[in-house]
C-alpha cells in the first residue's frame, strides 16, 4: 500500500484524511480544521486534528 501512495499520494492521501474527518464526525466532533500532510516523514503521513 506504501508504494501505491507513494505513486498517488493525491488519492491515497485524501481517502484517508476522508476516513478520519468521518471518523470524527461520527464521533461528534467538528472535523473541520482537520488536515493531511502527505509524507511529511519518511513513510509516514501526519494528520492535524483541530482542537
């Protein structure tokens, strides 16, 4: 899966900033303010949460 985001980090990386702000929202939470920083580490993303 690593080399597929690596290759489409414009799908991969948004699917999963899409599970987490619906995740949150299932949750109760505003998700807005969430965000993704595709590999901002090596192989890994970070994800910002709002507060």
């Amino acid at each position: 899966m690593l080399d597929v985001a690596r290759k489409h980090p414009d799908v991969v990386c948004w699917v999963h900033l899409g599970v987490a702000q619906g995740f949150l929202e299932a949750l109760g939470c505003d998700a807005d303010g969430t965000g993704i920083r595709p590999f901002a580490e090596p192989g890994a993303c970070l994800l910002d949460l709002p507060r």
